[in-house]
C-alpha cells in the first residue's frame, strides 16, 4: 500500500486521497533509502518518491480544495484547505497555469492536466489584461471584476512564464500572441529606470535597482525566446543575466545584493547590506537554465554552482535549522527586510533544486549533504501530514505562524514546481 494515502479512487491519473494522513515513519523511511541509492548513483527510487509526493499528497490539497466553478483558483486559502477569501491573485493564478501545463509537458500527458492549465488561463485572459495600461491586473475577485490593477511588473512575469509553458503544450496561435503581447509591452517598460517601476509587494527605494528585476526577465525572456527561436528575447535574457552578475554580484562581499544603485555598486544604508538568500539560491539556477538557452559560460556555470553553496552557509540559521529569508551581508542585525527571521517553505523548496542541479552537474558531496540536509527538514517541519502540501510559514525557531508575508495566498506553485525539476532532473526530460 502506498503510505502517502488511504486507499481512494484513481481517476485521470490522479489518486483522490482521503484525509487519512500518510504513515510518516513510512514516507520518511522511503526518503531515507531513495537517497542512499541517489548517492550510489541509482536515480529511479528517488524519481518515484518524488513523483508520488506529487500527485498523492500535494496536487489533491488543490484538487480537493481550490478550483472555482466561476474559474480560476481560489487561493486565498489557509493550510488546512479553508477558503479565506475569493480573490484571486493573478500572480498566484499564472503561476499555476505553468504548473499544470508543465506536468502535462514533462510529466503525466493526462489531459487532465491541461485542461487545468487551458482553465485557468481562460479566467485570466477573460478578466485580467488591462489594455490602457497594456499589462495583467493585481487582484480580481472571485467573478473576475478588477480590485486592483498594474501594480507588479511580476504579474507580467509569471503572465508569461504560464503562457509561454502553455504554448509550449498547446501550439495554440492565441496563447503564442498573448506570450508576444506581454513580453513586448514589458520590454518597453524595462527600459525605463528600475525605481519607476511598479513593484508589489516589494517597494523600490528611489535610486535603486532590485535583484527580483533582472533574475525574473532573465528566465523569462529565456523561455519564451528559446521556444520561438527569437533573437530579441535571447538577447534581452542575456543582457538581465548580465545585470545579475555584473551589477548585482559584488566579488568582494562575494554575495548578490537585493538592493544596488541604478546601473550598479552599493546602495547605502541598511536596505543597502540585504541578502535575500533563497532569491539568490533560486536564481542560480535560473542562470544555469538561461545559460542553456543562450549559450554556454563555463565559467558563469561554475559561479552560480559556488554561488548556490555561498548563500546556503550565508542564510542557514545555525541555531535552529532553516534558512532565514533574509539577512545582511555582514551579518549584522537588525535587517532592513520585512520578516528577515521567518523560515518560508518556498526558499527551501528551491534549495532542492538548486542542490539536486549541483550534485548531478559538478559531483561535489556538498550539494548532496544540504540536499538531503533540506529535504529531512522538510518532511519534518513543512510537510502536513493531516491535510496534504505543506505549510508556508514557520518561525525563526520552526514553529508555525500565521500572518501574511509578502502576499496573502497559498498557491500550487514554488513547491510543485520543484517537485516537477527534480522529478525531471532524476528523469532527465524536459
């Protein structure tokens, strides 16, 4: 019997799990071997972990809980699957079109899958483009009328990382001209100065740049460029890819900052001295996987490599486990970052990735350690074992909180998505 669920229907590919919860000793035992032959060199026992994490504890929370017969996800959505509100987050909503569309891609052909995804994405184009503004709304409610507009540049981010893995499962004309719409109207507004920018929930300090800027367009324009064969977005990946370790990256702090000037070098005060260490661990490998869309850097590979291990050792809380979502460069305290001590689920999430990348990429037994390091954490603090996914939000010493950080939502996203590039990674498809 498989110890993620009780026994349920199997429908689509999907098991429905009851809300008997799995048998932890069981799941954590399992782990615990499929890494052991992960270090031997055998991929296949962690694949299938992996892959039953996936579709049989996380993807029915969302399943069982989340989709609006209006259309749409609710995700204003507490841990135990209780809908707080029906506002729907269109940075949360595009977000899980990538998702769904990617399992589809990569993973499981089930239409079900893209049916989600296409799903979604009709809600969204429907209700959330603003044409006067020529870019996706904030928030809608729960019927799709605007509560709040242009306010994030990442909106248009996530807009067309789904739309862009849409297209890529679809070959639909109207999802590719929906990508193209989006990526130019931002490539015109990136040209204009970083703190001109709306930039929810994140305010930019007059005369800043933020790192979220060119990490985000990067793998973005990357995407999308490389799928359509177009030079123009290539060539903008690679010129964000460029800001992140020309200007971003300072080699005698040797960390990324959040915050730099305009154009680059150091930002003064204390918003100046932030390390948002999860920011840079999952940048990293955005880079590794810009770089493979844009041509090959040896040298910039093995950079994000050590870059990964430098701010795991920056951010890793000694004193209790889990990485802080933010800190200073230098160690000093207070951090001008809000939250700076909470231990987020979604950081840890892309340490997965990141370490998992590192080990299958360089050999080095220290990106195996944190790996399994993480993933131990996980299982103990971060995974709900009563309700399916994980929780999003501990404190500094790993227990739960509440309260909202940076947006109000619990979205299939983050943690799918690492599920999904490991899975692939062990797989080796996409």
């Amino acid at each position: 019997m498989n110890p993620w669920v009780a026994p349920g229907l199997r429908t689509g590919g999907l098991t429905c799990a009851s809300r008997m919860s799995p048998d932890r000793a069981v799941v954590t035992r399992d782990l615990e071997q499929a890494l052991s032959a992960l270090r031997a060199g055998e991929r296949a026992p962690l694949a299938t972990w992996l892959r039953r994490h996936l579709f049989e504890h996380v993807l029915p929370f969302w399943e069982r809980h989340a989709f609006d017969p209006k259309g749409g996800l609710c995700t204003c959505i507490a841990d135990d699957g209780a809908i707080q509100s029906r506002g729907k987050w269109l940075w949360s909503q595009w977000r899980a079109v990538w998702v769904f569309a990617r399992i589809y891609n990569t993973l499981d052909r089930n239409p079900l899958w893209l049916e989600r995804a296409r799903g979604i994405a009709a809600f969204c184009l429907r209700h959330g483009w603003l044409e006067k503004e020529q870019g996706w709304a904030l928030l809608l409610d729960g019927d799709g009328r605007v509560l709040r507009g242009y306010e994030s540049v990442y909106v248009d981010g996530f807009a067309l990382y789904g739309l862009t893995e849409l297209y890529r499962a679809t070959g639909d004309a109207e999802i590719r001209g929906w990508a193209v719409r989006t990526a130019d109207s931002v490539l015109a507004r990136l040209a204009r100065p970083y703190d001109t920018l709306p930039h929810f929930p994140y305010p930019i300090p007059p005369g800043a740049q933020p790192h979220g800027i060119p990490m985000i367009w990067s793998l973005k324009f990357a995407e999308l460029g490389a799928l359509l064969g177009e030079p123009k977005y290539l060539q903008a990946a690679r010129r964000f890819a460029d800001e992140v370790f020309g200007q971003h990256f300072d080699a005698d702090l040797d960390c990324i900052l959040e915050f730099v000037r305009l154009g680059g070098g150091r930002f003064p005060g204390p918003v100046g001295k932030v390390v948002v260490p999860g920011h840079v661990i999952e940048n990293m490998w955005f880079q590794l996987d810009v770089l493979a869309r844009t041509g090959g850097d040896p040298a910039r590979a093995a950079l994000a490599h050590r870059l990964t291990l430098r701010h795991l050792a920056l951010g890793w809380d000694r004193e209790h486990g889990g990485l802080r979502l933010g800190v200073n460069h230098d160690g000093s305290e207070p951090v001008a970052w809000n939250f700076a001590d909470t231990k987020l689920w979604w950081p840890h999430t892309e340490i997965l990735i990141a370490t998992l990348r590192g080990w299958q990429e360089t050999g080095q037994p220290e990106f195996f350690d944190w790996y399994a390091r993480v993933w131990r954490l996980c299982l103990e603090r971060y995974v709900d074992w009563e309700h399916g996914e994980w929780r999003q939000k501990l404190n500094r010493n790993l227990t739960p909180m509440t309260g909202v950080v940076a947006l109000p939502v619990k979205d299939p996203f983050h943690l799918p998505r690492s599920l999904i590039l490991q899975i692939e990674q062990l797989e080796m498809v996409g």
